[in-house]
C-alpha cells in the first residue's frame, strides 16, 4: 500500500509517453545504422547447439509466413508477460507469453509462475480489460457499493449514509490505497456476497466528489478511455469496474546479471522472476524494465566477447532448427481435425481465470490441471481453416496456443504446490503465510511431458519478512 506519491508520472499518461520516448528512440537509433528493426517478425525458437548454448533463433514473418534464422552471440528476451493465457487481461493482445514458454521447453528455468497479479481496478470489455489506473485513487478516488444488496438505483440517488466504502471501513489507515491484492480479494469478496452494483461483479470507482478541472488536468487520459469504452462521464458518473489480470510476477529464472539458465540467453523486464517476488507494487513494473535493460546489456556484450565456440559448423544447427520449425508449421497446415483453436483458446481462459486467480482452491486447481491436459489433447485436432497463408494469423495463434497451453501448466501447477497465501497467491484453505515451509522460489523445469518443479530457499538475510498488517497506522519509533 502506499500513502504517500513515490512515483514520477506525465498526467494520467504515463505508459503512452513512455512508448513515444522509447520509439522515439529507436527510431534515432535506427537511422544511425546502430540497431535494425524486424517489424512484423515473431520469434518461434531458440537456435542451441550441441552444448545446449544459444547461438539465435528463429523467426516467423508473419506476413509472408517466411521462416528465418538471426545467429546472435547472445539473446535478449523482452517480450512481457502472459496475460492472454487468462483470455482477457489489462495487456495487449501481443502478450501471449509464447516467446518464454518455448525458452521454457528448451530448457530455460521458469520461476515463481504462480504469482499472478490481478489488478482491482479494469474496465470490463467484450475484447479485452482496459487499465484503470491506480492514479485514479491516488488522486482521491472512492471505491463503494450501496449498503443494501437489491438497490437499483442510480449512484447519485444514493445518499452518503446508504453506501458502503468497504476499503476505508475495513483499513482506516490506507483506504482505498490498500496494496492491489488486498484490494482485488476485497472487491471479489463483496460482488461473491452479492453486494456488486445491480448484483453483478461490479462495483463503484467514484471521482464524482473531485472538481472536473483537477480530473481533466490529473487524469484525462483515463478518463477519456472510460468514457470511450463504457459511455459515461467519469466527472458526473461512477465508474463501474472490477478486478482484471494485470501482471506476472514470474518469469525466466534468472541471476544477478540477468542471465537465463540457458548460456547465451538473458532475459529483462515482466518477462524474468527477479524483482517483485510475490507481489508488484504499483508503477514497479519499470524498475523490471529500466534496471533489467540497464544489467542485461552489458552483460550480453560481456558473453559475447568472451563466448568460446566450439568450432563446429554453424550453418548446420541454425538450417536445423529452422528446418524442425518449418515441419512444425507444415503439420499445423494439413491438420483437418474437427477442433476450433479459438475455442480452446477461451475455454483455457475461462478455467484458469475462474480458478487460478484471486482465490485458489486445491481441488478447483487440480481439476483446472485435468482440464488444461484434455485441451492439450484437443490442440492436436486443431484445424487451421484458412486456405489464404498470406498474413493469416491463424498459424501464428496457433503456434501461441500450443504455448501458452504448456505456460498455465506451471503456473497452476505452482498455485497447486503451494499450500500458503503469499502475496498475489491467496488460499482460504492455507490463509496464512508459511515462511517456515514456503519462503522459497518455485523454479519449473520442463521434462517433455509437463513441468517439474522444485524449490529454492529465499536469501531474506538483510531485509526479514514481517508480518502484513494494514488496518492501523504503523507508529514510528524515534531512536537518538
């Protein structure tokens, strides 16, 4: 939780200023001749050799379908984080975690898969979740339901006395800037009991009391999404929202230098473990980001200089690789089974977003594992139904789906094994969390038929965990 403004922001905009600073970038850089782009380029598998190093990879042209292969003296994966296995979340649609899951099959370690984190606050919508961001409560934003289950009346028809502020009753001291965990199970919790506006998995996000100059001048960009998507003025009208997949806390294993398991292969930002442990606090995504591309750099160009080959010929492992790919995307193309990807694709979402997000039972878990096996079954009766390859996206989602498949196995696999509440990984069954058994990371390792996972103990030598407390202020305790 946070009561107090930490973080440097542009308005409401802050994401989309620093797109436009980052592409602004690139594109100086690239017409310096110093990086070249592959736009419209989708990687599909790391290109090993004999010693299992990473020598490149190989690529899909998603226009032409064309494969390619990019030797490299090391790899870099920045590719984020997997929401759309949740089918919708608040990141883009590009966001399939596919990149890291074939680095996972190939022998990367994945770690900590569990710790999912579901935002209290998107905009429901039929193709995907949109961000409400958490500035909107910064800047004063009021979470509420009406007190009385079946009222159906408009929110400015409910006086103060009839609405419920359940994040300030519960926690006086922090609100409704309660850490996002905290918040989400709280909202979940209230539309579960039937208290959700019109009895729906909705509740109030009100900046009705705020003067429409301070909105405009502080949040308009987000205002202006709302108001897009939904209809209603967020100056006269709450804001009806609900808890949405956000962010994975997990990642690729990596080290201090974040270097993957894999030698050659790094990794930097939502797509490695190593920052935010069981839970990211809010606008710390960038520190994975910043510090992650800050270390990973010079610790590519470290390997690269001072990699050894071993002498053998190249050419062969980059045409053999690109050769199995291709046989890959041939099979796809001539499978005629009877199954609609699209299909399995939102019937994965569904059972791991009923049963793998906010709160997580055992047997819901186990049978979510059952249910993602039969689908994997039923990927290979997949039918690709789409006589035109020519920038068809079909083959690419499939490639996608098979992925993201084997990705929800770990990390409803580590939600399974963990018999705590840690975090984002909250448990009824175990509410508590276990340091003595559990202060540890899950580190999954692919064995061909599914993840195998284990565990390692957490270095909390300088920093000791204490105990999560949020419903008074903490008293400071001067010292001389």
């Amino acid at each position: 939780g946070t009561k107090h403004h930490r973080t440097a922001f542009a308005g409401a905009s802050t994401g989309q200023q620093l797109l436009y600073a980052l592409d602004e970038q690139v594109r100086r850089y690239e017409v310096a001749g110093r990086v070249k782009k592959y736009e419209a380029w989708e990687m599909l598998s790391l290109v090993l050799d004999d010693h299992q190093v990473c020598r490149g990879l190989v690529a899909m042209n998603l226009r032409s379908l064309e494969l390619k292969a990019f030797p490299a003296d090391a790899v870099i994966i920045a590719t984020g984080g997997p929401g759309l296995i949740f089918g919708k979340s608040t990141n883009s649609m590009v966001c399939t975690g596919s990149a890291v899951s074939a680095c996972y099959q190939q022998g990367a370690k994945y770690a900590n898969g569990e710790f999912i984190q579901v935002h209290p606050t998107s905009i429901p919508g039929d193709d995907k979740l949109r961000l409400m961001s958490e500035s909107a409560r910064g800047e004063g934003g009021r979470v509420w339901v009406p007190r009385a289950k079946s009222d159906k009346r408009s929110p400015s028809s409910i006086p103060e006395k009839e609405r419920w502020y359940f994040l300030e009753e519960k926690y006086p001291a922090y609100g409704n800037l309660v850490p996002r965990d905290i918040a989400t199970r709280e909202i979940f919790q209230v539309c579960i009991d039937g208290f959700g506006v019109n009895g729906e998995n909705q509740v109030y996000l009100d900046l009705t009391h705020i003067p429409a100059e301070t909105l405009d001048q502080k949040l308009g960009a987000i205002l202006e999404i709302y108001e897009m998507f939904v209809g209603d003025d967020p100056r006269h009208v709450p804001m009806r929202i609900f808890p949405g997949v956000h962010y994975s806390m997990g990642g690729l294993w990596v080290d201090f230098d974040q270097r993957t398991s894999i030698p050659g292969l790094l990794a930097a930002g939502e797509c490695d473990y190593s920052i935010h442990g069981a839970n990211r606090l809010g606008a710390n995504s960038l520190v994975s980001c910043v510090y992650g591309g800050f270390i990973a750099a010079p610790a590519a160009i470290e390997w690269a200089t001072n990699v050894q080959r071993n002498g053998a010929d190249d050419s062969r492992i980059y045409e053999q690789e690109t050769k199995r790919q291709q046989e890959i995307n041939e099979a796809l193309i001539k499978q005629s089974g009877n199954e609609n990807q699209y299909k399995v694709h939102e019937e994965m979402g569904r059972i791991m977003t009923d049963n793998v997000t906010v709160v997580r039972y055992n047997d819901r878990l186990k049978e979510t594992d059952d249910r993602l096996r039969e689908l994997m079954e039923r990927y290979r009766s997949i039918s690709i139904n789409d006589s035109n390859l020519w920038a068809t996206m079909a083959l690419p989602h499939a490639r996608h789906l098979d992925n993201m498949l084997e990705l929800a196995r770990v990390i409803t696999l580590g939600a399974l094994n963990r018999n705590e509440s840690r975090g984002a990984h909250y448990k009824p069954e175990f509410p508590n969390r276990d340091d003595a058994n559990w202060l540890k990371t899950t580190i999954a390792e692919y064995s061909g038929e599914g993840p195998v996972l284990s565990y390692e103990p957490v270095d909390v030598s300088m920093i000791a965990p204490r105990k999560r407390d949020y419903s008074h202020e903490k008293k400071e305790t001067a010292k001389a």
